[in-house]
C-alpha cells in the first residue's frame, strides 16, 4: 500500500542550526501538509502546499520556516534558525484531491538542545 | 482559533467492551475524520465522513457525522488488546487549498484496564 515517508526519523540539533525534514508524498497525491506534535499534545497544522505555492500556513509558519518541492517526488520542510521550542513531531502529510483524506507519515522527531 | 473538544481525554477499557469518545465545535465542519496514533507513529486513518448524518463503519469502528455538522462520535465496539491508543478526531472546514487543513481534537487515550 503507498505511504507517506519520511526521513529522518529523528534529528538532534542546537539552537540556531538550520535543519531540513525530508518528505515523499504518495505518488498521485496532489496536496501535501506538514503539521507538528509537540510531546503528549495535540496534531497542530503548520502549512498546506499545492501546485508549487503555498496554499495556506498557520501563525506557527513563521519566517523561521519554509517549504520546497524541489523535485516531483521531494517536498522539504526547512526551519532557518531552530529554537528549542521547535522541539517536536513533524508530520508529512498528502492527500489526493482537495476534500481528500490526508494520510500522515510517521513523522520526524526534532530534538532542539 | 477554531477549536475541537474532544471527550473523554482518556478511559480504560477491558477486552470485550465497547467504547464510545466524540468531538464538539462551535464551528461547522464539511468533513471529519477519525485517527488513531500509536507510540512514536504517524496518525493513521481509520474513517471519514463527508455527509451530515452519515453513518460510516469499518469493522468494528463505527462513526457518525452530526446533523448540525459541528460533531462527531466513533464507537469501538468489541474492544481488543491492540485498539490501545491515542484517537484523535480531525475536522476539516473546506477543500484542500484554501481551509483545507485539519483541525485536531486533543485526543483520547485508550489504555487496557489493569
């Protein structure tokens, strides 16, 4: 069965550092989503992106973060200068058409010391 | 911000019981969606609604969409050791695109009675 994958599953960095999350949405998908989960809180929408813009971004999408497909099967989240509150769950997520249902991969842990 | 409540925040289930959790707002969703998120993992679909008032099963998962489209229940009946887990509910207010992103509940985690 497709899935969403993700790399890397875990990331350990320090405050200031510039890191970059890596997504493979499934292939016929055309809506892709990052969203993040701090620990034992709830599944928070960061930003949607289709046909090579974004679509929409929450308050959290800062300056500090941007998306980019880079390629037809790449969709990368970057976060500029990271601060420990960045410290988190990040969840890829696509979906097939535009009332679709998203399907999540199983996220990059962020560790930001 | 629109806002999902979602109850109970957790329960304790014994094997063989069914179990119910739902999800409130004070916003009209066009669509709900119901996850289930085990540790250190993605949330994984388990069902969608797209219809006020449909009635959707998978298994032994059952899910309503409300008739004024501002809630939600899923009911787990005939529960069994690996439905352990933290449900989230989700809803969505428009088309992918613009108000296409989900709204997340804070979950309900359902843990096996000691």
């Amino acid at each position: 069965e497709p899935e969403v994958t993700q790399t890397p599953s875990h990331q350990v960095t320090q405050m200031g550092q510039e890191v970059i999350l890596r997504c493979v949405p499934i292939s016929n998908h055309l809506y892709f989503y990052w969203y993040r989960q701090i620990l034992g809180q709830k599944v928070e929408f960061l930003v949607s992106f289709y046909n090579n813009e974004i679509s929409e971004k929450s308050e959290i999408f800062d300056d500090q973060f941007s998306v980019e497909r880079p390629d037809g099967s790449n969709f990368t989240l970057k976060i500029r200068s990271t601060k420990l509150e960045d410290s988190a769950m990040y969840f890829c997520a696509s979906s097939r058409d535009r009332a679709g249902e998203l399907f999540f991969g199983e996220g990059s842990r962020l560790t930001v010391l | 911000g629109q806002q999902l409540n979602q109850s109970p925040q957790s329960m304790f289930i014994q094997e063989g019981e069914d179990v119910s959790m739902n999800c409130t707002s004070s916003s009209i969703f066009n669509t709900w969606l119901w996850y289930k998120q085990d540790p250190g993992e993605g949330p994984v679909l388990l069902i969608a609604l797209y219809k006020a008032g449909e009635l959707t099963s998978n298994g032994r998962l059952t899910a309503q969409f409300g008739i004024t489209r501002k809630d939600s229940f899923l009911n787990i009946s005939a529960s069994i050791p690996s439905d352990v887990g933290i449900y989230f509910c989700a809803g969505q207010q428009g088309y992918g695109g613009s108000q296409g992103n989900l709204i997340f509940g804070k979950g309900t985690k359902l843990s096996v009675k000691p």
